[in-house]
C-alpha cells in the first residue's frame, strides 16, 4: 500500500512541477524569443512595408 501512495505524491509532485515552475518559464522563453526573433529581423531587413 505504500508503494501506491508514494506512487501518488511522486505524481502529485511532479504535475506541479509541471504547472506551477516549468510551464511559466517555458511561455516567457518561447514568446521572448520570438519577439527577439523579430526585433533582430527588422534590424536586419527593416520594418514591414505595407
């Protein structure tokens, strides 16, 4: 029976990891890089012309 619940916390455990720590970081890196991405584009070629 111990071996279910230490299953369970471990889970529990990792789920917040997942949620509270690594999924915030992971959206600022992606959406800066792309702004990033983009502010160095422009730089390079220029701003969009309409």
């Amino acid at each position: 029976m111990t071996e279910n619940s230490n299953s369970k916390k471990n889970e529990r455990a990792a789920f917040l990891f997942l949620t509270v720590i690594l999924a915030p970081i992971l959206s600022v890196i992606i959406v800066g890089g792309y702004g990033f991405l983009i502010w160095i584009t422009q730089i390079i070629v220029g701003p969009p012309t309409g």
